[in-house]
C-alpha cells in the first residue's frame, strides 16, 4: 500500500469511476492503532468538491463516525449527488473499507463569496509559533502548544489553544484548504 507524505497528498484522490474516488492513507496511519478521523472527513470533502458545478466552494458539513478506519486499507469514497440548485449543491459521502461504511458526511457547496461575518472577541495575546513547544509527531502538521498539556488531580487536561500549520506548503485552492481544515 502506497501511503501520502504530505497534506496535499493525502487529498489527492484517485478517480476509480464517475462519484468514486480512492484515497492514500498518510504516513502517521504506520504508526497509529486506526485511521485518523480528520483524514477521512478531508478525503470525503474532497471527493464531495470534485463533483459540484465550477466555483461552488464547502459551505457546511456534517459527519458521523461510524466504525474505527483500518491502517492497512485505502478508503474508498462514493459520493451521491443529492441536488444541483442555482447556488447550492447538495452530497452525500460514504467513505468505505472492506465494504462497510466507516464514516458518513453530509456536505453543502454554494456558489460565490457569501456575506461572512464574524464577531471580534479582541486579540488573545499569544506568543510567536516558534516560542512555543512543539507538540505531537505528526509528518503532515507543525503542532505548537501555547497553552501546555498537564496533569491535574490525576486527569490530563489537553491544550485548548495551539499554532498549527502544514508541514508542507498547499496550493492556492480554497477547496484544498478547505479540506485542509477539515484534516485538522
């Protein structure tokens, strides 16, 4: 089995028929007990954004994880076209292994830049990425901690803010970096 260096790899997915795709396991599956869950969601988006109309771009997705991904296996993606609209599609995507569905997502596309806004919660003071530990061994993403992972009363309490950025850089693609979002 052939497995994907970088990010961009990994979404890059092989067409096996018309809605079908193969996607390539990353390097970290070797080491890991199941597939990531992130990876399988990128690849599922991806194989979704392959099949709507020119410059429809993710809009929201849903997704249930149904059963643990196999390291040893390719995922295999079947999309279902639910509904082409004027300015909206609609997909349904299986992700499968050995012909069970392993994860389930629903996904939405519109078409041109939508009125996004966001409220300002101010500037959280952070320090600079390289100031901050490095976290994890994954060979797709740099991890920084700024908060740092601990123990407390026996529990460990993870991180809640963290600098990510891939390894590798990724094409100037809003649906590659969509997916990238997706992986994280």
């Amino acid at each position: 089995m052939e497995y994907a260096t970088d990010l961009a790899g990994t979404l890059a997915l092989e067409p096996l028929d018309r809605d079908l795709y193969r996607g390539a396991n990353t390097v970290a599956a070797k080491i890991r007990p199941s597939l990531f869950g992130g990876q399988v969601c990128a690849q599922a988006l991806m194989a979704a954004g392959r099949t709507v109309p020119d410059g429809r771009l993710p809009h929201s997705l849903h997704g249930y994880f149904l059963r643990p991904g196999r390291i040893d296996l390719p995922v295999v993606l079947r999309v279902d076209r639910d509904r082409d609209g004027r300015s909206f599609s609609a997909r349904h995507v299986a992700a499968l292994q050995d012909g069970e569905v392993i994860f389930s997502m629903l996904a939405s596309f519109s078409t041109g830049a939508a009125d996004h806004r966001f409220e300002d919660v101010g500037p959280l003071p952070a320090p600079p990425p390289d100031a901050c530990a490095r976290y994890g061994n994954d060979e797709l993403l740099e991890l920084r901690q700024i908060t740092m992972t601990e123990v407390v009363d026996g529990r460990q309490l993870y991180s809640d803010r963290l600098w990510v950025r891939t390894a590798h850089p990724l094409p100037d693609d809003p649906m590659i970096q969509a997916c990238a979002l997706a992986y994280l």
